[in-house]
C-alpha cells in the first residue's frame, strides 16, 4: 500500500534519513505523532492489553489529595506531552486555584484543540515544541509556582543519558522550588509486557506502519507498508521493550530523492519503552539533581508516580 499523496517537509524528510542512514536503521519515535498517529494511540489506551493508561489513571485518582496538598496555591500545571487533558483534569480538580495550564507538545492541533476545550475553565497556554530541546515558559505565567507534569511513562521512551539531559532541562525550565511529577512504568513480567505493545486487534502495529505512511506523505518516500510487519521484543539486557517495522523482503525504498536499501528481515528500530525499578529511577533522578519527595505504586506494583524536588522535603 502506497500514499505518496502528500508534499515534502524538510524537516521530517532529514531527520527520516538520518535514521534510516544509520545501522541498524532507527526513526525517532516523535514521528509517529501526526493526526492520524495521536487517534491511534489514543485507541492503545483503551485496549485491554494495555495496563499502563489505566493503572496510572487509578493511581492518579487515588492519590491526587495527597499530591495536591504539596502544591502551593495558585500554582501553573505546566505537563510534558500534553496531547489529552484527560490526566491534568485529575490534578486540576485538587490544585488550589490553579492560575494556568500549560501543556507542551509537538502535536500542534492536538493542542488547539486541548486549549479549546479547556479555555473556558482557566487560562490555556499551549506550547507546540519538541520538550527535549530548552524550553522557555509564556511569559504570561511568570511570577507563579511552577508544578511539572510528566505522565504516561513516557520518560521509559528516553534513553537513560537523554532522559537525564530532559530531566535537567526541565529543572531548568520549571525553575526553583518546582515540584515535577513524573508516571514511571516499572519492571514485570514480559508476558504482561509484550501483549500492551504487539495488540490481538493489531491497533499498535498500525501505529508503528503509521509512522511509514508518514514519510510518504511528507518525507517524498515510497514503502509499501505490506511489505512490513510489526515486532514488539523484550530486551532483558537493557531492560525495555523495543517496537521494530521489519522488512519482509529485501528491497530498496526511494526517500526524499535518496535510495535506501533493506535486506528481508532487517528492521527499522522506531521505540524503546524502558521498563525501570523504583530505586533505579529515583538514582536516575537524582544524577539530573532532582530528589524524591514522594513516592505512589498500584497495588500490584505495575505503576509508579513519583514526586521530585530541588529542595529538601521528606519521602511520603
């Protein structure tokens, strides 16, 4: 299946060569993130496979008066890859007088649409970037305490030095005294694991071969997504789940006017999902000079949120 329907974006087409030109072949997994990719995640969330959504709406619900009550009054939720408010209303509903929302996301009209649906209840601030480069908040937030929102365990999608580097800029960004709330999907068994990313329903694979369809329309490329299959793998060593588009064939693929060829079975590297224990992510916290200032897992011990601090505060 081909759609080359679209017009090139320079931007997508160089960063999809990069990764392509690279061995074994990657592509960063913020291109999955179009219109039609934010639908289909959205769709992961609400599958039965798929704990993480679910397990930390719970726990978020269950203990948001407790998170609350560290927040000083007045306070802007200023959340990391906001595509959906559906987690920020959780906390928007305890926070003391919340002055403004700031949700911060490549995702452009996935947030002109947050900030519609929101901007009747408080100010909406929606900051379209990539939250891995420095960021620098709205001016119209200035003067009030910041609380970071991380959730969804996204930061398992970060390879440790990066998701250190993020975890600096964010103390950066937030400023001092910020608290930083981040979900953080934790270590089980990989046959609870690879089920939430490789779907009965084949709702994770179209998300993955989404990603191709993407560099057709906007990267001047031409795969045939039948000519490719989704593989979700534990990897014990590293200690993450990793989502590859593997070719069926060998098989040379035209992108933005470049040759790019692939041997059968050789695949395209597009996720990690890094799986971490709670004592690893509060030492990986800490060496980007953050400390635990409270800490909440589900009963099962599937999910975790943690509470980080620049500032001296007990662990709850």
């Amino acid at each position: 299946m081909l759609d080359m329907s679209g017009t090139l974006d320079a931007a997508v087409a160089a960063e999809a060569l990069a990764g392509l030109g690279r061995s074994p072949k990657t592509l960063p997994a913020k291109l999955f993130y179009d219109a039609k990719g934010c639908a289909l995640f959205d769709a992961i969330t609400r599958l039965p496979e798929y704990y993480p959504t679910r397990t930390e709406l719970a726990l978020l619900h269950a203990t948001v008066p407790a998170i609350a009550r560290r927040v000083p009054p007045r306070s802007v939720l200023v959340e990391y890859g906001a595509s959906s408010e559906d987690k920020a209303e959780i906390l928007l509903e305890w926070l003391q007088a919340p002055a403004a929302y700031v949700p911060i996301d490549v995702a452009a009209a996935a947030l002109a649409a947050l900030r519609r649906r929101m901007q009747a209840r408080l100010p909406v601030h929606p900051l379209v970037a990539d939250f891995l480069r420095p960021l620098v908040l709205p001016r119209e937030v200035a003067g009030h305490p910041v609380f970071g929102f991380f959730p969804g365990s996204t930061i398992g999608n970060l390879e440790p030095d990066v998701a250190i580097c993020f975890l600096q800029q964010v103390r950066d960004t937030l400023g001092a005294g910020a608290l930083f709330l981040v979900g953080v999907d934790l270590r089980k068994d990989p046959a609870v694991l690879i089920p939430a990313y490789d779907d009965a329903a084949g709702v994770t694979a179209a998300f993955n071969l989404n990603l191709l369809a993407r560099l057709n329309r906007e990267a001047g490329a031409a795969f045939d997504l039948s000519s490719f299959v989704h593989d979700a793998r534990w990897n014990e060593q590293e200690g993450r789940i990793e989502m590859h588009l593997v070719s069926l064939r060998a098989q040379t693929v035209r992108v933005a006017g470049h040759s790019v060829r692939f041997e059968a079975g050789e695949s395209i590297h597009t996720e990690n999902s890094y799986k971490h224990t709670v004592g690893g992510f509060i030492a990986l916290a800490a060496r980007a000079g953050w400390r635990s200032a409270g800490l909440w897992r589900d009963a099962a011990g599937l999910f975790s949120l943690h509470l980080l601090t620049t500032e001296d505060r007990d662990e709850a």
